[in-house]
C-alpha cells in the first residue's frame, strides 16, 4: 500500500486516466464535467486525459464518438468551438481489456513518468480488483496517485469489503474517492453552511423542537439501459443506502471541530452507527416497497417496469422505497426519519423537509397548523431548482388575527449570480486539488451496508412482490398510509 502525498502534487502534470472511457456514466456526466473545468482554468496546465476502453479504436475514432455521444451533455453556452478543440487536444485513447494483463503494459507506455495520475473507474466495481491489481503490476500506482470508485461499491456489506481490501492493498485510504454525486450538489454543501454557519438553527436543531425529517429523492425517468443491472440491484440498493444516507448523515451529524475532511467524516459515521436496526416487525410496519407499472409522465404514456427491456416478467426489484428510521441518540431521540425514492414518479424532486414541533398552545383562531399545513418548515430543495424556503406562520391581512403560513424563500440561483458547477465539475476539482470532504470514508460506506444489508435480507425472507404503483405518482398508497400514522403527510400532499 502506497500513502499519499497530496501537497506533492499540486505542481505536477496531471495523466487522467478513466477506465470506462467510452462509457454511458463518461459520456453523460465526466467528460462533460472536464470539458467544464478545463474551459474554466481548474485543471493543471500539463493534463492529459487517457481514456480507457475496449474497442480498437484511433484516436479520431475516439474522439468523433465524443462529438456524438458526449458533446450534446455540454452546455451550449460554453462550447465555443476553440474551447472544444483544445479540450480534445487533451486526450489519448488506449485500448485495453482490463481482464488482459498484457494490455496495461500499452497504458504503462502512453502514461508520462513523474506525473499525478488520478485513476477514474467508471466501470462494473467487480473489476476494481482486476484494474487495481494490474495497475500495481505495471508500476502505475505511486504516492502521488489518487483513485475514483464510482457507486455502487459492491451489493452488500461482504462484497464492499472485499472491494475494499483489494483496492486498499495498493491505494491509502486519503488516496481513494468513494464519489456520490449527490456530496457534489451545491445545496448539499450549503447545508452544512446552514446549521454550522447560522447560530438561529443550532439550538432548534434537535428534538423536541424538530417533529420529523423528510427526504426525498424522485425520478420521473424509469430504468431505461440500466434494467439489466437495475433488477439485481433494485432502489434500496441504488439509492437509499447511498444518496439518501449521506443526506441524512449531513442533516442529523453533529458539528465537527472543523472542515477537516475526517472531522466531517466522523461525525457522519456517528450517525450511521447510530442508526435503530430494523426487526422484522419494523420492516412490516416502517417500510414499503414498489414497482411502477404503466401510466403517463408529463403527458406521455409509459411502460410499466414489468414491461421494459431485460426485466424479467417474475421480477421482485423494487423501484420505489419510502421507510420510516430512527436514530438512537440524544439529539434525535423519537424524531423520525422518513426517507423516499422512486423511479417514474410524479415529478423530478429532490429535497429535505425540516418539520418544526407543533407550538404547545395557540392562541391564534383558526390556525392552520395540523397534518397537511403546519405552522413551521424549513425546504431545501436541491432539484429541479436549488433553494432554501423556510414557511412560517402570518397575520391574513384584513382578517383580524387569521393566520396563514408564507414563505422566506432564497433562490440560490438568483442570489448567486456566477456560474454554478455541476456537481460532478465539483467533486472532480475537489479530486484534483486532493480533497478528501465529499467522499465517503470506508467505514462510512461499510457502517451503511451494516444498516440496509438485514433490511434487504428482510424483504428476501418475506418473499412480498413489490406493491403496484402507477408511473405518474408518488408511490403506492402504502407510503402516504406510513405518514398517516404519525399524522404527518409527504411534502408534496401539504
């Protein structure tokens, strides 16, 4: 195992080297997110970028299936064609099979020596130990490099282990970037600015004074060319066990000593340690599996799950899950967690919801506050849109002392006028300049597994289909029934 040495490195030529190169995750996301942060001056001056892939392509090859595939992700604003021209003056393409030893010795030749060479594996995480064992045998792994695991890093507690002791064997720990795009996302960073950076939230942010936490993380898309990894992973998997927990960890951790990447990773792992493992009776009554079936998303008719390409007709994948957690420590004593995500659902929507406790008595005639309009709640919204809204209670003009709730609203995007990243862009500066903040820490990654593992097996155990939901809503009828025995309701139902 080498260590790291990232101030070494802030001077060196930069070799990115992306194994997947020609990849659906490259094309969309990481290309584009380069494209960016070279066009913007935030890539060292010497970079080159070697993409990886199987086919036996030139160059020219390479790059013409970039000017069809990954050009249309940029923004057409930013893609003057100089700017685009000496991005693909950057890149080399090396055909290597990653499961032939003999081809890493052409990536050993095209890499330069005395170079950083960040290592990005956009590839199935069952070849990590294949490249990484490879990668050491050609003498590409040294103290300046760094290596990006893309999600989802293994299917279980076992299997991220295993993932993590074979990259571990040749990466330290501040070497390797466990990515979650969703660490990237500018409102989830402001989040942290918000509870740590406001003395008006800190007392307030715990029970009893906090009701309940919603998250949700909905996808009006269905599964499209990933069903064939999709129905072996299902939305728990996918989803839960990693975006969703992380956005919780950030909302329920306690206020680290500093920005020390493990001083805010610390206090996240508290957070999932402490998280109530489920019995059986807990899954029966806190969680609620779904399965989309035909309907219409914005206006369009669409398939069912059951009826997409490569998904077997019998499946029991789950694409929706919304389950109520709890977190068993002082701070969070009785305040539950409800967390959401689905495919095909009503609209594209993520976003947390701080419920504030009820006031113990009104004095004001009518007041709304109740299950579907209560008096106090702090939005953040971290798409379609990034903003922050806190509802509050006011007077109704003219009515005596009615109340009516309103809301302080602030639109990041109007506040901050200057180009936004995306959080890809992000994290891949934050790999560059060798921040460790935004990346998931090992025990983090396996501390979650430990959590969602016996939920899953649960759910095996029982043998229960997914409950039928309609493309077009919000998930099966169980999950507002969930709510309903807090008295509560999703956001979107208020």
């Amino acid at each position: 195992m080498t260590t790291s040495n990232a101030s070494a490195t802030l001077d060196l030529p930069l070799d990115m080297i992306i194994f997947g190169g020609a990849g659906d995750l490259s094309a969309r996301k990481l290309l584009p997110a380069l494209f960016m942060a070279h066009s913007h001056g935030n890539l060292p001056a010497d970079t080159r970028i070697l993409a990886i892939g199987r086919r036996d392509w030139t160059r020219d090859q390479y790059v013409g299936w970039m000017e069809e595939h990954s050009k249309p992700f940029i923004e057409r604003k930013a893609l003057e064609a100089p700017a685009w021209d000496r991005f693909l003056a950057l890149f080399e393409y090396v055909r290597v099979d990653v499961d032939n030893a003999e081809d890493y010795a052409r990536l050993a030749q095209a890499s330069r020596p005395e170079v950083q060479r960040i290592f990005y594996l956009a590839t199935s995480p069952e070849l990590f130990t294949t490249i990484c064992d490879n990668l050491a045998a050609h003498a590409l792994i040294d103290t300046n490099s760094r290596v990006v695991l893309e999600k989802p890093l293994g299917h279980d507690l076992e299997s991220a282990r295993a993932i993590n002791n074979s990259v571990g064997k040749h990466f330290a720990e501040t070497q390797i970037y466990r990515i979650d795009h969703y660490l990237g996302k500018e409102t989830v960073q402001n989040l942290m600015v918000l509870r740590f950076g406001n003395a008006i939230f800190g007392p307030l942010w715990q029970a009893p004074y906090i009701r309940s936490v919603q998250i949700t993380v909905a996808e009006t898309v269905g599964v499209g060319s990933r069903a064939g990894f999709y129905d072996q992973t299902g939305a728990m998997r996918d989803m839960v066990q990693n975006h969703l927990l992380q956005l919780l960890c950030i909302v329920a951790m306690e206020p680290p000593v500093s920005l020390d990447p493990d001083a805010v990773r610390d206090e996240k792992l508290k957070v999932l340690r402490s998280l109530r493992p489920m019995t059986a009776d807990d899954l029966s009554r806190d969680t609620v599996r779904g399965q989309y079936t035909s309907g219409a998303v914005g206006g369009e008719p669409v398939k069912g799950y059951l009826e997409e390409d490569n998904v077997p007709k019998d499946s029991h994948a789950e694409t929706f899950v919304a389950l109520r957690a709890h977190i068993n420590n002082w701070r969070w004593a009785h305040v539950p967690f409800f967390l959401r995500t689905g495919k095909r659902m009503g609209k594209k929507l993520s976003e947390i919801v701080i419920e504030f406790a009820d006031l113990p008595f009104s004095i004001m005639p009518n007041s709304p506050c109740g299950p579907r309009n209560c008096g106090n709640r702090l939005v953040i919204q971290l798409q379609p849109a990034e903003s922050i809204e806190l509802q509050m209670l006011a007077k109704e003009p003219g009515s005596g002392m009615r109340t009516l709730p309103v809301n302080l609203n602030l639109d990041l995007e109007q506040a901050f006028t200057g180009r936004r990243a995306e959080a890809y862009e992000r994290l891949l500066i934050d790999v560059v300049r060798g921040r460790l903040t935004h990346f998931m820490r090992r025990d983090e990654l396996e501390a979650a597994w430990a959590w969602a593992d016996p939920i899953i097996e649960g759910w095996k155990r029982a043998g229960d289909r997914p409950r039928p939901y309609t493309a077009g809503t919000f998930g099966p009828g169980a999950s507002t029934a969930l709510m309903a025995r807090e008295n509560m309701v999703w956001s979107e139902e208020s």
